[in-house]
C-alpha cells in the first residue's frame, strides 16, 4: 500500500509499506477514508522535530476509515462500517485512568505519532479507538471528528452560555472551530484576534462578529480562548473580572511573564484543556447533525500522492484545512 512516512528530521515521502494485518482479537483493519493534515504533523516535520517520531513512522492522527475485516474478539464492529478513529490509545490501568483522566494517562499513545497513522490507504487499530459515523457523512467532514472533539472538551470545561463574549487568539483550524461552536451556542459577541489578512476574512466567514489587535484595543470578555498556545498574557489582559481563560493551544517553549495578582484580584478561572476526554460522540452528533458548517474549514482534498506539496502548502499557511483521501486517484 502507499502511506505518508516520516523517514528522517524535516522528510517526509509518500512510499510502498507492507499491508497491515490483523495481530490480536481486537483488531480492526480499517481502509481509509481521508486523513486531516494536521498542526502536529508540521511539528514531526519541524527541524529538529518538535515531536520524536521514529523513522519510518506513518504519521497522520485526524482520520475516517471503512471496516475491512475484524479481529475475532470484535463484536459490536462489522466490514462495511464507517467509523472515525480516537487516535488516543490509554492503559485504562494507571492512577490517572483509573480516576477518569484517561487523556492524562501515563502511557499513553498516539496514533500517528507513536505507533503507525491513518495517512495511508490501509490501518490497523484497536476496537476500542473506533466511533461509528453515518455512512452518508462526507469523508473530508468525518474527519473533522478528532480535532471537534478535542475543542468540543475544551468548550465543557468553560461551560459558556448564551449571550456571552469570547475573544479567540488565533484563526487555524481549531480556533474558527471554537468560533462556530460558540456562534451556535448563542454567543453574543466573537472577537477573533488573527494578524494574517487571510485568516481574518475567514473567520468574519466563520461567525466571528469582528477581527482584533487586543494588544491595542481594549475589551473585557467573559472567556477568552488560547488557542495558538503561547498567549496566556494577552488573554488575561482581555478577560473581564470574574471572567474565565482557556488555554488550549500547544507550545512547549512558550514562557509568558504573568502578574499573578490579576488573576487572583479579579477572580479569574483558568482551564488546561489538553486533547479529547470522552467526547467523540457529542463530536460525531454535532458533525451529523450539520449545525456546524464545518465544510468552511476545508480548503481542499488531495490524494495521498499529493501528501507532500500539501504539508508544504500548510507550513506556508495557505488553506486552513487539507484532507488526504489514501484511496483517491
């Protein structure tokens, strides 16, 4: 089969690779539907990586796939299934598993990062990472399903109402996500801080009501989301007293200089959201249900072939979302 490998720092090449097989009862061989591009994979890709991949690693962790075959173990999966995978796989075993933490879980492993992805046209996973979706969900929004799940956590943790204000750092993937979802819960008032042009129009397409500089225009939200990772500062500096931060973006060298006095004198929540915790259901319902037009954050399709130009096209920050189908001519 052909799959997108990690072959060394920075290289990345769509190569033959053995067909997966079945090697335990609850296996499921799974043919690919579409697989997202994701921020990570630039991360893998990044020189030195930002994540360690082995060499030779399949990445891509966003995917929908149909049921081949099933390991003797599986009963509630068939062929002909169409399912979208949790990429997560927990030990179900270590004392943050065991308290209901299973996205802290101190073994865990990731599809696409530590064991082989969905950015090929054949994958092998455990049952327990499969969601059924309606088969009649198109491929490029099925596999939206990863990431909305991880925001739609994210947005649980806030418990935002109607009528409320949120100000969103940053317009990728994942913060025009947070900017629909709070559009469709009412929100009265979506602030977008974005600094490429492109980005901004997309997220007044989006929901947003206005894109901002918060760092020269003053407002006071009742939530403010992080979600580039490395703007802690500017979402303190932009929520109103009693008001709530998440931060959800990821960079590990970010190091904000804070006056923890603020936080404390103006009773300020914050909220680490890190991946997905049991809501990949409520993703899949909301991704069939059609009330997010999701379709918007697609930028294009490309088949597996196309894998590299398309990662080099997100590392130039064109589109905001590429969907791989492995099985496309």
């Amino acid at each position: 089969m052909l799959a997108g490998v990690f072959q060394s720092p920075g290289v990345f090449a769509v190569q033959e690779c053995p067909m997966p097989i079945l090697q335990r009862d609850d296996d499921v061989l799974l043919q690919v539907r579409a697989c997202g591009i994701c921020g990570t994979d630039l991360h893998i890709l990044s020189v030195p990586p930002g994540i360690p991949v082995e060499p030779g690693s399949i990445l891509g962790h966003e995917y929908t796939a149909t049921v081949v075959q099933v390991g003797a173990g599986v009963v509630d999966l068939q062929p002909g299934d169409t399912v979208v995978v949790d990429p997560s796989l927990t030990c179900g075993a270590c004392a943050y598993c065991r308290m209901g933490l299973p996205n802290s879980c101190r073994h865990i492993e990731t599809l696409g990062v530590t064991r082989n992805g969905g950015l090929a046209q054949y994958s092998v996973v455990p049952a327990r990472t499969l969601h059924k979706i309606h088969a009649d969900v198109p491929a490029h929004l099925a596999a939206l399903a990863e990431p909305l799940a991880c925001v739609v956590h994210g947005a649980e943790k806030v418990k935002f109402q109607p009528g409320e204000s949120a100000l969103i750092l940053g317009a990728g993937p994942i913060g025009l996500m947070f900017t629909q979802f709070f559009r469709a819960a009412g929100a009265a008032d979506i602030l977008v801080s974005e600094v490429s042009s492109v980005r901004a129009q997309v997220a007044l397409e989006n929901g947003a009501d206005r894109v901002i500089n918060p760092q020269t225009e003053t407002v006071a939200v009742d939530l403010a989301v992080d979600a580039v990772g490395s703007l802690f500062d500017i979402a303190l500096q932009s929520v109103r007293r009693g008001g709530r931060i998440l931060l959800f973006g990821v960079n590990q060298h970010a190091r904000a200089a804070l006056a923890q006095y603020n936080i404390t004198r103006g009773e300020i929540s914050v909220y680490g959201s890190w991946i997905a915790k049991d809501s990949f259901p409520r993703a899949i319902h909301i991704i069939e249900s059609g009330r997010l037009p999701l379709e918007k954050l697609v930028t294009r399709c490309l088949p597996l072939r196309d894998a590299p130009a398309a990662i080099e096209a997100m590392r130039r920050g064109e589109g905001i979302k590429i969907q791989v189908l492995p099985n496309a001519e």
